[in-house]
C-alpha cells in the first residue's frame, strides 16, 4: 500500500495528495467524510441512544456529526474553503471538549516525567513468561526470515 493511500485512509486531505498552500494549517485534522457519517449513523442508533440516557439522563443531540458530513461532501466536491474551515473548527472543539474533562479529572495525578525506574529490566519471572508469548514467537519468526501470517488466521493448508 503507498503512503498515499494510507493517508487517503485517515485523512480527507492529504499534503501528499493535494496542492496544500492554499488549504488551512489544521486541514490535515479532518476525517475521511464517511467517518462523519458513520459517526451520525452511531449516534442516532437505539443502542446509541439508550447508552446517550443511560450516561447522561438525556439523549445527545447528533446534528454536529450532520452538519460536519455535510461541510465534507461540499469540500470534497467543490473544494469549498469556508466548509473545511467549519469542520476543523468542529474538529478543534471535539478536542478541546477532551482536553477539559481531561484536565478536570481529579482522579488522576499527572506526571511531569517518568518515573526513574521506568527502563529497569523486567524481574526473572516475567522475562520466563515472556519468552513463550507470541509477540517474540512471531518476532523469531521474522528475525528467521519465516512468514507468521498463518499463527494469526488459523490453520493453513499449503497445496504445492
């Protein structure tokens, strides 16, 4: 897969892709425009709603998810600039609305730093149990140039 497909996957605008100069600083923030839409069709959904009561004692109003679709479509198809704005400003808030629970939570004490011993070798214990796991199975199988493909889909069969 190019790199350019990998973004196009994530972003629905990609500086690789687009002629960026003209596009504004946070354009890489928007979401491929059927992400919004399916962000709409989740949050309108029965299961969605009863979670919506069930968190909150009401409902949470969808139109935001709509109306951030609806700014994508326009810009995908007339590369309207107003309406990728409107959408990285919706986007921006999303994360500011983050960061502010983030903040107030009281629960939590965050660090400035690591702890000093984040790096210290893991005890004897936990390196035996390692060993058998299957991330280093599957990394001594790369290191040994051997495919790990078929430890992840199951039994394989191999007609030669």
């Amino acid at each position: 897969m190019s790199s350019n497909n990998r973004n196009e996957m994530f972003f629905e605008v990609s500086s690789e892709v687009e002629d960026s100069s003209n596009l504004p600083e946070d354009a890489w923030k928007v979401r491929p425009c059927e992400w919004y839409k399916e962000e709409l069709k989740d949050c309108r959904s029965i299961k969605a709603k009863f979670n919506q009561y069930f968190i909150f004692g009401h409902t949470l109003d969808c139109s935001q998810w709509k109306q951030d679709y609806q700014n994508c479509m326009q810009f995908r198809k007339k590369r309207d600039l107003k309406c990728l704005e409107n959408v990285i400003e919706s986007e921006n808030d999303r994360q500011r609305k983050r960061m502010k629970t983030m903040e107030q939570n009281d629960v939590w004490t965050y660090r400035t730093s690591p702890p000093e011993n984040w790096n210290s070798p893991m005890p004897k214990w936990m390196q035996e149990d390692k060993k058998d796991s299957l991330l280093i199975k599957t990394q001594n199988m790369l290191n040994e140039g051997i495919d790990p493909t078929p430890i992840f889909t199951g039994i394989s069969c191999i007609i030669q």
